[in-house]
C-alpha cells in the first residue's frame, strides 16, 4: 500500500462548472501523476510533478490545471469542466530509485469518477 | 515515438487452463516493459518489469512474462488460470525520452479484458 487517497471518489457535475479532484500521498515520495482512464484508450497522462511547485504537461493536458504547493498532494482542476472530461482520473507515485530516477514504476490510487451532464 | 498495442480487447480461458495475454510494442532504446492488473471499481496495481536481464520474468500472483526481442513483445502468462485473475490487463512501455529532473513516463497499451470460466 503506497498510502495514496483520492478525493473525491465520486462526483457529477454540469457542464461549465469548475472540479477540483485531490490526491494525498502519506509517504512522502518526489513523484506524482494524474491519468484518465477511458474504454478503448487505455490510461492517458494528464500532468505530473517531480517536486513541490515542479510540474509539467503530459498527452492529454488540454483543459486541465495542477498544483503541488506540499509533497503529500496533488491537485488536479478543471477550470470549466466539459462532457468530454467524464471519466475516471487516477493518481499515481512512482519511488524514486538510488539515484533519484523513477524506475517507471507506479503506484495507483483508486481512482475518482467524474460525470459531466 | 514508443507504442504498445494489445491486440486483444477480450481473452477468454477456462479455470485450470494456461493463459496468454499478448502485448506488442516499440521503442527506439533498449525496452522497459511492465504489466498491470486492474480489478473491478479499482485502480492498477503494479504485476512485473522487465528492465534486463533474463527474458522470462516472474512476478506477483503466479504471473510471468516473456520478453522476446527479435518479436518486439512482452507477453503475460500464467500456467493454471483461477476465476479470481478475471480482471483487466495492462502492458505499459518506459517512454524513450528522458523527461527531466530524474522522470520518465509509461506509456499505457488500451488494455485486455481477461475472463477465466469456470
């Protein structure tokens, strides 16, 4: 148990309206993402952070803002949230290695599903 | 750019059998494969890497992968399939491209639904 918690785990929300989806990590690692799930896309990376203030676009970061002022969370928003955002978003950490590089290997939450009307 | 491709959206077995869950991909270095499982209502937990090494790799649950290079793929396996491994599955590729301050991302195929009858 990497000692990740998403919230919310669950929320509907209308067209235009802005979504803040949060992601703790109790463990005090370096490296967090933020995915969407979607059927026949697999996972897609939103955003990732490598450190407090440090974060950077993943594939699909369109539409989406984050912010990392504390180690333990990650703060994934939609400013104006759209049908097309309706999924599931995972959060996820990666422990770094001996020298400070992510093996690759991730950690997930258990996710936050969003519904767009 | 790295892909991986699943070919399969469903694989169906019986309980006892062997399974194979197939996964393809491409890199222009040398490949860090990886597979997830996802269970229902849950997120993805971490089965087994290949970095280098032996080409059979052993990992969590009784699962084992094989890495075949000349094939470019990295195919799931497990000798005796239980109902419980009934869940989606994922093969992820380590993204050629170093992203910076000590990071790399996976790059996720689109998954492949494994259903073991009973």
């Amino acid at each position: 148990d990497a000692g990740i918690t998403q919230s919310p785990r669950h929320k509907v929300t209308e067209t235009g309206t802005p979504v803040t989806l949060r992601c703790h990590q109790t463990e005090n690692h370096r490296y967090m993402y933020w995915y969407r799930q979607d059927p026949g896309h697999g996972l897609r990376l939103i955003h990732y952070s490598y450190g407090v203030k440090d974060t950077d676009k993943g594939e699909v970061s369109d539409g989406y803002s984050v912010s990392r002022s504390k180690t333990e969370d990650f703060l994934l928003t939609l400013e104006s949230a759209t049908s097309s955002q309706t999924s599931v978003y995972f959060c996820a950490i990666s422990v770094a290695g001996k020298a400070l590089v992510s093996t690759g290997e991730l950690f997930f939450g258990e996710g936050s599903r969003l519904t767009v009307l | 750019a790295q892909s991986v491709a699943q070919p399969e959206d469903q694989v169906n077995v019986a309980e006892g059998n062997p399974l194979t869950v197939k996964c393809t991909y491409s890199v222009s270095g040398n490949p860090y494969l990886f597979w997830y499982v996802q269970y229902p209502n849950r997120g993805l937990q971490f089965l087994l890497k290949y970095i280098t090494g032996d080409n059979l790799v052993k990992g969590s649950y009784g699962f084992e992968a094989e890495f075949n290079k000349s094939q470019t793929s990295f195919h799931l396996k497990k000798p005796s399939a239980l109902v419980s491994d009934s869940a989606l599955y994922f093969c992820a590729v380590r993204d050629d491209a170093y992203s910076g301050a000590g990071s790399y991302q996976l790059t996720f195929g689109k998954g492949t639904k494994l259903s073991v009858i009973p």
